[in-house]
C-alpha cells in the first residue's frame, strides 16, 4: 500500500511569514512605511473570535501594525460602514479585512464594496474579482492563494493538467477556479447539483475541495496519484474517544491511500490563509506607496 506526500502548510506558512518579516524590515528601515492590517469583527462567534486573534498575533510577529475593531452584534449597519469609511482615509491602514460572516442584520456584499479595492487584502470586493477574472493585477483571495502557492510548490507548472474545484463559493470555490484557469488547467467546477461527482473527481489530476462537508470526498473516487488539496476545516465528534476534531472535506485516511500528495487538516491549507492575508497586506502596503519590491511568488 502506497502513502501520498503530505503537504505541510505549517512549514510552508513558517517560510513564507518570515519571507514578509525580512520584506517588512526593509520597507521599514528603507523607506519608513510600516504595513498595517486593520480587522473588523462584529459579534461573539467563538471560531470567528480566534480566527481574528490569531491574523493579530501573526501579523504582529512580522513586523506589521495591527488595528483590532471589536463591535458588539447589534452593532447598526451604518456604525460599521462609518468604520470602514475612516479606515480606507487612515494612512496607517493598508489592508481592510472584515471576518464573514456578518450578523443577519449587515448587508455582507454592502460592506464589502465599501472597503477601497487597493485596501481590499481579502480580494472580495467586485474591482478584485473582476481582476482575477479578467487577468489584471488586484488583491487574490488568501485561501486560494495559498492553495495555489502549495499546488506550484508540489507540482510545479500546472498546464494542461485537469482540476476539479468542488464547491462554488466566491470565498473559496469560483476564485480557486480562476486561479487554475490562468494556470492553464481544465477546470471543472462542481457543486451540490452535480451529476455523478465521484466519476468528476476521479478524471482530475488536482482536486480542490471546499464544500463545508466532513469527509464527504472518498477515497475511492480519487485518480491515483492526484494531488489533493483540503480546504474544509469541519468540527465534528470523534466517535472513539467523544471528544471533537477536525477533519476536512475529504476522507483522508482513504485518500492518503491513494493520491500521490494531500494535504492534512489540520495542518494544511489553514496556516497559508493567514501568511496569504500578511503577503496581500505587504502588497497593498508596497503599492500603495508604489514602493518597488520585488513578488514574491511572480506567477501569484
Ligand atoms: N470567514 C471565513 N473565511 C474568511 C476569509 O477568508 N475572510 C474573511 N474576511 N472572513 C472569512
């Protein structure tokens, strides 16, 4: 029985942080612009709470300055759009990010287009999506990023090879599927209406898979020798010892069976979307005072 590589985000996201560290003291001691990440979150929600706590703790270990905006959840729809107004004016702000999702109250998409797009470091606003569409040069979604940095990492050049994305959502799913379309892969978007998915995912080389559901991606439907890249990060009960895990979108045990790389949850994609976030606050910050550093990924 053959085992697949594992994809090791935790190492991979160590380098590349310390990557943005060395750029941050340069534009430092160079140029005096020190890059600042400004997070919004409205409300309690417990898992959103650590997520914010740790893009703080991160960017604050690279050098960058961190401005953290906790609001209440009954918080008006017009305090945050205020806050935002005054964060795209502030020159100690080079990237915006409100964590998703948004009390039922907020009007998501509203907000979101709020954010300027040169500030927009989680690439949601319409301007970046357009962008990454039409081939241009904006902001990339971090999750994606970081997916495609690892899947450039393990496979090098991408073209003509046939992926499949499962799950079309415009945090993850359609922006991943742009990504690998400029990569020149065959690009197959799937999702909850798809006819036989499991003869999809066994025709592609590369499987993305970011639906939200524990496991739901088996073994046997993956291509032997694939590249499997886990995006899900679901909580569930283990049922031996009843505590709870993670565990991704993707049967891992069965699939490290049979791909030829894959990436663990958790320990995979989750760390490249927080050094993803630090690297797209650096550009922003880089562009923004149209400092001239070198990408550091060029085909990123
Ligand atoms: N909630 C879950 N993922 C994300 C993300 O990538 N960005 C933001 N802002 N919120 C999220």
């Amino acid at each position: 029985m053959t085992s697949a590589k594992l994809i090791d985000g935790n190492a991979f996201s160590a380098g590349l942080r310390d990557e943005i560290a060395a750029r941050v003291r340069e534009i430092r001691d160079e140029h005096h612009v020190t890059p600042g990440l400004a997070v919004v979150l409205v409300g309690e929600d417990p898992a959103s709470q650590v997520y914010v706590r740790n893009k703080n703790k991160r960017a604050m270990e690279c050098g960058m300055d961190s401005f953290e905006h906790i609001l209440p959840a009954d918080t008006p729809e017009h305090h945050v759009l205020n806050l935002i107004e005054g964060l795209n004016d502030d020159p100690a702000v080079h990237g915006i990010l409100v964590q998703l999702p948004l009390p039922r109250h907020i009007d998501s998409q509203k907000v979101i287009e709020a954010i300027r797009p040169d500030k927009d470091v989680d690439g949601f606003h319409p301007w970046n999506v357009g962008k990454l569409a039409s081939g241009g040069i904006g902001l990339i979604p971090c999750t994606p990023l970081g997916s495609l940095m690892m899947l450039r990492d393990h496979l090098g050049p991408l073209a003509g090879m046939k992926a499949i994305v499962v799950g079309r959502s415009n945090i993850v799913g359609k922006p991943m599927a742009h990504l690998l379309i400029r990569e020149s892969c065959t690009v197959t978007v799937a999702h909850s209406q798809t006819r036989d998915l499991p003869a999809e995912v066994r025709a592609a080389d590369i499987v993305v898979a970011a639906v939200g559901r524990p496991e739901m991606i088996r073994g046997d439907w993956i291509k032997p020798g694939a590249t499997v890249i886990d995006v899900g990060i679901n909580r569930v009960v283990d049922h031996q010892t009843g505590k709870n895990k993670l565990v991704g979108d993707v049967a891992f045990a069965e699939a490290v069976q049979v791909a030829g790389a894959i990436t663990p949850v958790p320990g995979g994609v989750g760390p490249m979307t927080i050094a993803c976030l630090l690297r797209n606050t650096l550009t922003a910050a880089a562009r923004l005072h149209r400092l001239d550093i070198p990408e550091a990924h060029p085909w990123a």
